[in-house]
C-alpha cells in the first residue's frame, strides 16, 4: 500500500467496533481514507475512538447492519458522506451473534442443548445458522450496487472459520457460509470495475504464550490485518482483480501485508515525465513491484498544476502533489530546485497518520533518474530503527566541492569542516 494511498476516499468498516474491526480501521485511515464504522453500541464505539487516538478522519456511526435496521444505518452513514462511499470492508467476527440481552447468543444455543448440534430442530437450525450470512447479505445488497458506480472502487469480506478453534459448531457454518457468499459475489462482480476480495484469515488470534514465543509477530495481527485491507483497497483494478487471499501462515500474512512504500521526487515536466516512465517499468521488470508501491512526490502548483495533464498525473501509481519550490519566494536558491527534495518528504510526512506505538515502518527513497535491476531488502542493508542505509554520495562529503556554497554562508564553511568533516 502506497502511503496516503486513499486520501480523500471512504472507507466503511461493517461492524468494526471490536479488536479486529479496529484493526482494519486503523490501516484505512493510516493509508488516508475517512473511515465509517458502525455498531450498535455507543460505549464500543467511543472506546474504538479512544484507542484510534480520536482522528479527525472517524466517523463512528451508532447503528447495525442486521437485516432489519440496515437500511436505516446506510441512509444515516450517507447523510453524512455526501453519498461518498468507495470501499468496503466487512468482517466475520463482528458480534452478530449477541443480541441486546444475548438472546441470540448461538453458544448458550448450544450449551442448553449439552453441546450437541444435532440435537437442534430444523426450525433452531435455520434461524441459528443464517445469522451471520444474513448479515453480510444485507451489507452487500444495500452497498454493493453504490460501489458499482464508483471508479476504483473495493468490497472485502474478512474471513475466518478455517482453523479448528472456531467458538462453537454453529460458529463454524456461519463462518463458512459467508465464504459462498463472497465467493458467489466475486463471480457475479467479475465484468463489474468492482474490485471484490475475500481475505480468509487461518491464524489465530489469541494465542497461548508458548505460541506467542515460539512464533513471535512484530505487531499484533489485528493491525497487520489492516495493512493486507488497505494495500487491497489501494492497489488498482488491474494489480488486484477479484480473488480469493488465504493467509494460514506468517510468511503468508508477510506477503499479503501493505507493501514497501518507495518514493522519489519530481517535477511536472517532460523531462520528469520520462525519468517517471522509465522508474515504473523498471519497478514492474525486476518484480521489485510485488513487494513495493511507488509513490511520487511531485512539486506541482498553480498554473503549471492547471497546465499538466491527468495522463500525465497517472504515469505513477501514486502521486502527491505539493508545492514548487523552484523559485519560491522562502527560498534565495534559484535554478537547480535542490529544496524540492527535502521539502517533499517534509511535505509527505506530515500528511501520514503516526504509527501504532511499537511499529516500524521503511521508506526507500530513489531518485527519478534511477531504475531498479532487482528488488531491495532494505533488512538485509541493515535498515533497522534509527538506522539509515544509504549509497554513497561523494559530493555531499567535506566542503571543498562547491555544493555546500549553495545553501550556506562561505564564513560558515570552515566551522563546517572543523565540526562536520
């Protein structure tokens, strides 16, 4: 997922007031979207809030998806959007089970009935075992045909059901059951521009400390789960066509993740133009995009803004736009924009969400006039928490070149060289 891939898109979380909704928020609004969650619960809904961090970007709206109020939760969340929605993601542990007083609760369905599913009548199976596609069916009858008319736009199912430690028998069918529900949604979508996906989740999430340690993660699973919908959500038509992602190990989870984010600074001229061309291909014929999303960061304002095509705007996957600092008025430097570099990342940075505390992420920065051979494994430079990797840049070492003229004062330079080297 490229950094602040969605920015300025909606994102909607059904149900995603609980520990793996909140997951899958969090990597929405890190990747820039405003991000819908609903519940039926006021008090999960602001502790949801609280653990975000509060951002701006939450709409936490009070409200289900059950069959018989969703219409009423959807016409609400589009009140608020403007009618704006672009992706959606539901999951299958929202607590569809628990009903205002836990009338619904499909365990102690079974726990009366001493733990036996076949002990249930036909009428209990029915009502117990539809529950939860029921559910999901009502999110895609209401969302889907809004999705449809939305260029880029995405629907993902988060699943589970696939490992032996379902909650109970009855667990297990609904879970599954929402698997031929996304699988029949991905068939008849297949011409759609809709971009369906079903992320079918095989680990497990509260796990015994003897497995924490034998299989330690970086980051809880919750929020590596919201990295794998993001990069999904983001990632374009052709990249990410409808499918089916299981993810039954870490190496799995690893490679399904929100990919390396790389970025390089340009301008919007022909030049730029062709270095952009060249760096994108080069991305896509050493496989290093498999693993990476490119990002420019183009200095781009005003008339020359006005002036430079949307062909041109799409030659990279991702583009974000900032201002020129070529002859701008905060800087004396004129010509050679040396500014624009370091004032793009300053830009790009700020505009990202902060990490989860304990989270690492990398960033590669090239150059527009660079290609890639093959991809890079920033871990095996010694990329690490505090640790730059870098090529080396002979022009950039002592003050005897020139280059350091151009930004400081030339009484300064020999302090520089007794202090810097």
């Amino acid at each position: 997922m490229a950094a602040r891939a969605l920015t300025g898109t909606y994102a909607w979380v059904v149900g995603g007031a609980g520990v793996i909704g909140t997951g899958l928020a969090r990597g929405l609004l890190r990747a820039g979207a405003t991000v819908i969650v609903n519940s039926r619960h006021k008090a999960r809904l602001e502790a949801l809030s609280e653990d975000l961090g509060r951002p701006e970007r939450l709409i936490p709206l009070h409200g289900s998806m059950l069959a018989d109020e969703a219409e009423q939760t959807v016409a609400a969340a589009m009140e608020i959007t403007g009618g704006a929605l672009d992706h959606v993601v539901t999951h299958s542990a929202v607590r569809w089970w628990a009903g205002p007083k836990g009338s619904c609760d499909e365990t102690n369905t079974l726990g009366s009935l001493r733990g036996k599913l076949l002990s249930l009548t036909h009428e209990q199976f029915a009502e117990q075992a539809a529950l939860l596609p029921t559910m999901q069916f009502a999110a895609c009858r209401l969302l889907v045909p809004r999705l449809e008319a939305v260029e880029g736009a995405s629907y993902t199912f988060v699943t589970g059901g696939a490992g032996g430690d379902s909650r109970s028998p009855l667990g297990q069918i609904n879970a599954q059951a929402v698997w031929g529900l996304a699988a029949a949604l991905r068939s008849e979508t297949h011409a759609s521009p809709l971009k369906v996906h079903e992320v079918r989740l095989g680990l497990r999430f509260n796990r015994s400390h003897p497995e924490r340690l034998a299989e330690p993660r970086s980051s809880p699973l919750s929020h590596e789960l919201g990295c794998v919908v993001a990069g999904i959500a983001a990632a374009p038509a052709a990249e990410a066509p409808n499918g089916l992602h299981e993810i039954f190990s870490q190496a799995e989870l690893e490679a399904a993740k929100a990919r390396f984010p790389v970025v390089f600074s340009a301008e919007c001229n022909h030049l730029f133009d062709w270095h952009t061309a060249a760096l994108v291909y080069s991305m896509e014929l050493s496989g290093f995009g498999k693993t990476a999303n490119l990002s420019r960061l183009l200095a781009c304002a005003g008339k020359e803004r006005e002036a430079y095509s949307e062909a041109n705007l799409a030659l990279a996957p991702h583009t974000f736009v900032h201002r020129n600092m070529r002859d701008d008025p905060l800087v004396d430097e004129k010509g050679y924009p040396s500014y624009n570099k370091p004032y793009s990342v300053m830009a790009w940075l700020a505009e990202r969400p902060p990490l989860p505390d304990g989270e690492d992420e990398f960033v590669l920065m090239t150059d527009a006039d660079m290609v890639f051979r093959a991809p890079v494994d920033h871990l095996a430079l010694g990329a690490a928490r505090g640790v730059v990797v870098s090529a080396e840049y002979t022009y950039l070492v002592g003050t005897e070149s020139g280059f350091a003229r151009r930004f400081l004062d030339e009484s300064l330079l020999p302090r520089l060289a007794q202090d810097c080297g």
